[in-house]
C-alpha cells in the first residue's frame, strides 16, 4: 500500500452517513406502532369500546369461525384470549361465553343460537317460495287416561295399538301415518297418565293440530286440562273429539258445558271450537274428525319443501341389540335419504336404513313422515332436533363439544361426596332419602319415571334417582346399587342371568314393573313404610326357544327346553328377547311330543304356542310365573 493513501474502508457500512440510512425508519416506525397501540390501551384502561354492530354466533364456534364473524384478523384475536391466559389454535372450539366476551372488546354484541339453527337459517334464505308444496298435518291426540285415546286411532287406522300396551295404557309415543280421500294425516298417540307430561309437552311442541279426547260418561279431568294448556302455549288449534257416545250414561252436552267453562267454546253454541261426537267402539263419527282435521289444516295452508336437507324431532329412541341404536323421527322439512349424514343433540351419523310406520324398509321419507331411523353411534335424548348435515366435519366437531360438556356436567353432578353425605343424613336420622336406579326398554320412559318418581318425595322422606339409563339391568347397576343402598325399578325390562345372580348375593331389591300405577303405588308404599302387595308374583320357571315350527290350523309352536324350575299349563308367560319383555299373556298349549302334559321339569324339552301371540323367535326366553293373591296387612 501507498504512503499517502487512505487505509481500505473495512467498517465503511456500519460508518457511512448513506448507510445509516435504512436503519434511520426503524425508531420511526416503532414511534407510528407505539402511537397505534395508544389508543388500544387507553380503550383498555377506560373500558370495551362501544357496540356498534351484532354477529350470531353458534355453539362450539371455532377462533377462525370468531375472526370471519368479526372480520377482523386471526392474531388480534389469539392475542385477546392469551392476554386472558388461553393458548388457542385457530381450529379451536370456544364456549359461548368466552366467544362472547372476546367479541365485546372488539365492539359486536353476539346472539348465541344452536348449530342447527344456524343450519336452517341458512337453508332458508336460500329457499324459493315455489319450492314449497303441501304438506301433511300433524295431529297429536291428547287427553285424560283411559278416555280412550289409543282406542279411537286404533279405530282410524284399523290396526290393533291398545292391546299391546302393557294395562290397556300407552307407555310410549309413537306416530303413524293415515290416509283419507287422498290426503295423509300424521297422528302422534301421546301417554295420558299424569307421569308422561313430559312426553305430552314434546308432541305439541311438533304438532300442528291437537285433537283433545274427552270420554262423554267421565267428563273434563285434571290431565284434560294439562292438555289444553300444552295445545294453548304450542299456539295450535284444538278439535275436541267427545269419545264414547254410545255408552248409556253418555252426556255429550255435559261435556261441552265444561269446556265452555275452561274457555273452549263449540261451534254450534256460537264458538270456534270444532266438537265432534265420536265412539272409538262404533266407529261413529271418525269420517267426520277425520274431514275436520283436513279442513283445520286447510285454512293453516301447511307447506314444506322437499327439495331442502331434512330436518325434524326424535320423538321417542331405544337400544335395539340387533339393530343397535334406533330413533323414531318426524320429519318436519326437507326429504330424508339412505344415506345422509345428520346430527341430532350430541349424536352424529348416517341414515343406514329407515322404516316407516308399518315397519316397512322405505329409501326416502317427505316432509311429515315418521319414520324409524337405523345408523346412529349412540342414543340421542327424545325431543332433539334431528338435522341432515352437508359439513361433516363441523357437524362432528360440534358433536364432540356437546358429548364434553355433557360429560362435564355429569362429573360436577355425580361425585363420591353425595354418597357419603347420603350415608351420613340416614345414620343421623335426619330426611330420609330412597335412592332409585331406573332402567327401561326406552329412553322416554326412563326421563318421566325419573321426573315422576321425584315428585313424590316429601318431608319425611326424599327420592333420588341416582342412575337412569335403557336396557337391560346389568352387573354395573347391581354394583352401584349395592354401594349406594339403591332399589333398582326395571319397566319392560328383565336382569342379565349374572346381574340377577348378583344382586342375590349382595342382597339388592330388584323390582320389575310394566305397569306404571303399579310401580308409583308400590314406591309410595315404600316411602311410608306400608310396602305389603295386593298380588305377589311368583316365580315358575324359564324356558330357551330352541327352535320355530309353523303348523297348519296351530300356528307358530316353539320348541323349547326348560332351563330352571317347572313351566305348567295354567302358568302366565312372559317373553323376553334380550332382556327386554316383548310380550307378556298365557300359555295356549303345552305339549312333550305328541302328548298334551300339565306341567315340563327342568331339562326336559317341550313344545309351547302362546294365547294370540306368534311372533316368537330362536334365541328367545319364556319365563313363567303365577300370580297370587296375598293379605293386605296394612289394610
């Protein structure tokens, strides 16, 4: 190098005055996000800031789903819920409430509704009013027990409902279909017993018409006008069908007298109420009901589209061990396909069969159709909408979010604390309390029982249902019941062979019912300590279908072997598929081959045909039992 010369300029960038310059904006551009920032924390300091525009969220709303309502982007967002100690993702599901607060600090006020509803709003914004076509009404038959409701839909679609029903009482909702002059009618057969107000309430809240039956020899009860109150908040119109004219002591006129009193004026007194005199028995009158329901649903001008994904009401669900779990659905819009994919309450599936009303497999159900629904992961609650899905994704996700909060819920109620507490009231002979394990052939039965045994607790002594659940009583029951000093009420269903066995050796009280008087009475008894049976039951002996033949002018004949005990001809039968009581009557005829005997021991085989009963299968158990008469020592 050069004398003279300037040494190589090695730290020339770092010194020069023209390099400095893209480090000059960096002070200038944290001043510009320092003053940004300004008015956020002194928003922070004085408060959200004020609401200016409302967004719908839905249940199980996702931080992306949040940031697309809000529109406004993804980070602002994660930061609002770190600054509260919550690391989200952008996929994650958010509870209403937290939702709600994050879309308040940045000015949206939120109206929570449910992902269904959502669903729907969508669909129908997206409807055209030439897409609508005419539907059929849906009528639910109410009234007082035993004024002869399950009689006068017997009587309309020609097919026996009441003989099956356990005490000549309806236990269950079902739903069926009719036709007249070429137009269908939907009918929904609600219990009339006091206990299912439940049940009532969930068929009017998907009805269109009610028809309210009133018996013309009894006059207006107490579940008449729980009726009328159901039919009165669903906003329906009620026709009055005054049942049983063709009895001696019939005073229709009686009947109309204390209607009017309740405020239900007929027509022919000046009202707008239709009264129809009927009888179930005769069948007088049904083709006038039967025009009086077309025409209230005409001036309602009924339509749905059918073009729409389906949507509808579960109104009644039950664990079929063949068929896995099976729901009874209304479809109330849109066609429902083999097929589609629905969620309905915390359950996802798929249509994988569907049978209408007459048991029959059909492809496509329309708008007001009841139909049977096979292809569920798990029992969904009686009374929850039922949606067809296109995003399955979300629907599954959704879903899982219900199934944790509900499971949530069920850990905050039930801890070991209550038991211990429970044991802790009964030593120091403070209230009482009769702890009850219910499980029944279907879901609806098990929610009312629950309700209904409640109800009957007082000052003394108070009823908790620890457990209600469907199916067959199980091991795990006995167990729980043995733990918490519980009684186990089984209706319309029997205890597995090892449950049975076990509940004799840990001492637990298992009753069986089908009736449900019966089992309210017998609970009362209980809590009084007046517990003494008008009629006892007494165990025979079972018999195992082994196998079916059919024989001219006899019918269907089982062959059977006996597996405990002795079945004898004079015995009452009960017929037990998987646990769950089919059908209960007598014996028609029992016979060791050729011959007719009076009585099979235990290990012998035998061939066995049931009184007005053929339906019976391979696999099946025949349970005999006696009924008898014992002194009433309370009395």
């Amino acid at each position: 190098m050069e004398p003279g010369l300037a040494p190589p300029p090695m730290e020339q960038p770092r010194g020069r005055p023209g390099d400095k310059r893209p480090s000059r904006p960096q002070p200038r551009e944290r001043q510009e996000q320092e003053r940004m920032l300004r008015p956020a924390r002194r928003q922070v300091e004085a408060g959200p800031p004020p609401i200016n525009r409302e967004i719908t969220i839905s249940e199980g709303i996702t931080v992306k789903e949040l940031c697309e309502k809000l529109d406004v982007k993804a980070a602002l967002v994660m930061k609002k819920l770190m600054d509260r100690s919550i690391f989200a993702t952008i996929n994650q599901t958010l509870d209403s409430k937290l939702a709600t607060e994050v879309a308040r600090e940045f000015g949206a006020s939120t109206a929570t509704v449910s992902y269904e509803t959502e669903a729907m709003q969508a669909v129908e914004e997206a409807e055209v009013t030439k897409d609508l076509q005419k539907r059929a009404p849906v009528v639910t038959i109410m009234g007082h027990v035993d004024h002869g409701k399950t009689s006068l839909l017997d009587a309309i679609r020609v097919a026996n409902v009441a003989a099956r029903e356990a005490g000549g009482i309806t236990q269950h909702i079902g739903a069926y279909q009719v036709e007249m002059s070429g137009k269908k009618i939907v009918f929904i057969d609600t219990p009339g017993h006091e206990a299912f107000t439940r049940m009532r309430a969930r068929g009017a809240k998907v009805t269109d018409i009610v028809v309210l039956v009133v018996a013309a020899d009894d006059g207006v009860m107490p579940q008449t006008l729980e009726a009328i109150d159901h039919a009165r908040a669903a906003k329906v119109p009620i026709i009055v069908a005054i049942n049983k004219i063709d009895k001696v002591d019939a005073q229709p006129e009686r009947i109309k007298q204390q209607l009017a009193d309740r405020g239900l004026l007929a027509e022919d007194w000046g009202g707008d109420v239709v009264m129809v005199p009927v009888s179930a028995r005769t069948q007088q009158g049904l083709p006038l009901l039967l025009e009086m329901i077309l025409l209230v649903a005409e001036l309602q001008d009924l339509k749905a589209n059918p073009q729409r994904p389906a949507m509808g009401t579960v109104i009644e669900a039950q664990l079929d061990r063949g068929r896995g779990p099976v729901a009874t659905v209304l479809v109330r819009n849109g066609t429902l396909s083999v097929g589609d994919f629905f969620i309905c309450g915390a359950v996802f599936g798929k249509v994988r069969a569907m049978q209408n009303d007459r048991g029959a497999q059909i492809r496509k159900a329309e708008p007001s159709t009841p139909v049977e629904v096979l292809g569920l992961d798990s029992m969904p609650e009686a009374g929850d909408d039922f949606q067809v899905v296109t995003d399955t994704a979300k629907a599954k996700q959704i879903v899982g979010f219900r199934d944790q909060k509900a499971k949530e819920k069920s850990l905050s109620k039930s801890s070991r604390l209550t038991l211990e507490q429970l044991h802790q009231q009964m030593k120091a002979g403070e209230v009482k309390e009769l702890p009850i394990i219910i499980k029944t052939d279907v879901g609806g039965s098990a929610e009312v029982l629950s309700e209904s045994l409640q109800k009957l607790s007082n000052e003394k002594v108070k009823v908790r249902v620890i457990h209600s659940g469907v199916g067959a009583i199980n091991e795990s029951d006995v167990l729980l019941a043995s733990a918490s000093n519980a009684i186990i009420i089984g209706f319309n269903v029997r205890p597995e062979r090892n449950a049975a066995a076990l509940a004799d050796q840990e001492k637990v009280d298992v009753r069986l019912h089908t009736i449900i008087y019966n089992l309210t009475d017998e609970i009362k008894l209980a809590m009084t300590g007046l517990l003494s049976p008008v009629y006892k039951e007494v165990y025979r002996g079972k018999a195992e279908v082994r196998d079916t033949f059919r024989i001219t002018k006899v019918g269907n004949v089982a062959g059977c072997i006996v597996l405990d005990g002795a079945i004898t001809r004079d015995s009452e039968v009960r017929l037990l598929r998987d646990n769950v009581v089919v059908h209960t009557g007598k014996i028609g005829s029992l016979r060791r081959f050729k011959d007719d005997v009076s009585e099979v021991k235990s290990g012998m085989e035998c061939g066995i045909t049931l009184d007005n009963y053929g339906d019976v299968k391979q696999g099946d158990i025949i349970e005999a039992f006696k009924t008898e008469r014992v002194t009433n020592e309370a009395a």
